[in-house]
C-alpha cells in the first residue's frame, strides 16, 4: 500500500489528478481519484500503472463526469 500511495504523489503534483485519497463508508474501504485527462485511454494508462492495480492487489473502475466546475 505504501507503493500505491507514493505512485499517485506525482499525478497530484503535475495537476493530473484533482484530487484523490481514501474513503470508507458502510461497504469497507476503496480509494477515489478525480483526474483530469483528455482521454479514457489516459485514466486507464494512469490507473493501470498503480502498484496496487499492476499487482493485482486492486481493480479500478472509470466513471466519466460530464460536467465538471474546475478553479482556473
């Protein structure tokens, strides 16, 4: 987990990624990241890259928010 959470310190960094972290709530606990691309194929590049996912640990799901009110 200590890999997984280093992976997305640089997404954050360069702004890719809006925001991200855990969440737990009455299912147990997953993670959540808002990024910011210009294509699915980008998400799934990014997400397929984590540790977590890349080991089989984890699976990622892609959901697109169609309108999205961002700082400037």
């Amino acid at each position: 987990m200590a890999r997984h959470a280093e992976y997305w310190v640089e997404p954050v960094e360069q702004a890719d990624v809006v925001v991200c972290g855990p969440v737990v709530d009455l299912t147990g606990s997953w993670g959540l990241a808002v990024i910011h691309a210009d294509s699915e194929d980008a998400v799934r590049a990014l997400a397929e890259a984590d540790p977590a996912v890349s080991s089989g640990m984890a699976t990622f799901e892609i959901g697109t928010m169609l309108v999205a009110i961002i700082p400037d």
